[in-house]
C-alpha cells in the first residue's frame, strides 16, 4: 500500500501524467506502477478521454465533465479499500450498476475498519475532486500526513523509495501461467519484415 502511494507520489512528481492505477509485483516483493500504455500528458489540467476499469473511475471521468490528477486519488482510495476488504466500493454485477454506485458515492464501509482508515477512505473518495485528498494546497504531503501513515516516518519513506525494506510477506508462486513471459527487447535496425507492404502508405 506505502508503495502504491509512493509510487503514485514519484509519479506526479516528475510528470503531469494521467494513469488510472495499475501494479504488479516483482521477484523481491516491491510494489511498482506498470502498463503506461494508455497514459496521456496533460497539457491543460484536464482531459476527456474515458478508459480504465469501471470500479476504479473517479464520477468525473463517468460524468465526462472532464478530469485531471484528481482522478488518481480517487482511484487511489478504491485500491486500499479493495486490499484492506477484498471487494472494491462500488463492486457490482453490471457496469451500469458499478457507475450508478460510483456517481451517488453509494459503498458501505466495513466496520471492521479503523476509524483512520475509514477517514482516508472517505476523504479520497471525495465526490467533489476539489475536496478530495491529494488534490488539496500540499498535494500528496497531506497523503503522506495522514493518520493512517502516521506510524510511517521520513526514514522509512525514504527507505521505501529506495527499495532497502524486505517486504514482510513473500508470496510463493508455483505456477506462473498468468504471468506474461518477457520478451525480447526491440533492437534498433532490426530488419522489418512487412517493409515493403507498406513503402507507399
């Protein structure tokens, strides 16, 4: 989760990059964010293009209103809830249902969650996006000083950055069909076959 945070933190701290959120996991166990296949550069704070899992989208990215940074937070907050219930939010059979969920806010929160958590929960998945933590003056610093990281220090974010802490669950995988196998790198200059079907497109 500190991981998804901070990776999520590095991100909007080098580029004004939109991603709906998407990890995988590595041979040691760190978190990494992936797949920025679909990822735009947002040149005017908002864009209007609408793609990502349905449980994950932010109202303003169904509303079509237009959207910025904002909408990875919200995205955020479904993660850790997700994790910390094994459901997201606004889980539901059918997409249309999932948006209706989404666009009236309407989740249950788990009473096994500590009141921390249930505060971060409620505060990232703020329906106002001008309201919504992550998006507010300090940015991800008021993320990052949140109760629920409060036992996390600077030391240990820093650490975290700098991958020296051993996760302290390291999962045993057996079999490794679901997982794509690497390919080889594209080597520049390399011949390509279909050259001359296309010489005058």
């Amino acid at each position: 989760m500190v991981q998804s945070d901070d990776g999520v933190y590095y991100a909007r701290k080098t580029l004004p990059l939109h991603k709906i959120l998407n990890t995988k996991k590595e041979n040691e166990v760190k978190k990494k964010l992936t797949n920025f296949g679909m990822c735009k550069l947002i040149k005017h704070d908002r864009t209007y293009t609408i793609c990502g899992t349905a449980e994950y989208m932010a109202p303003e990215v169904i509303a079509n209103k237009g959207y910025g940074l904002a909408a990875d937070w919200w995205s955020f907050g479904v993660l850790i809830y997700e994790l910390c219930n094994g459901l997201t939010p606004f889980y539901a059979k059918e997409i249309v249902q999932t948006f209706h969920l989404i666009m009236h806010n309407d989740y249950n929160m788990p009473v096994h969650f500590s009141p921390n958590l249930q505060d971060l929960i409620k505060r990232l998945l703020q329906p106002d996006n001008t309201k919504r933590l992550g998006n507010l003056q300090k940015g991800v610093d008021d993320l990052i000083n949140h109760y629920w990281f409060k036992s996390i220090d600077n030391h240990i974010w820093l650490a975290i950055i700098n991958r020296r802490i051993i996760s302290p669950i390291i999962p045993f995988i057996s079999d490794e069909t679901f997982f794509e196998k690497k390919s080889e790198p594209y080597i520049i200059g390399q011949i390509n076959p279909y050259g001359n079907e296309f010489e005058n497109f």
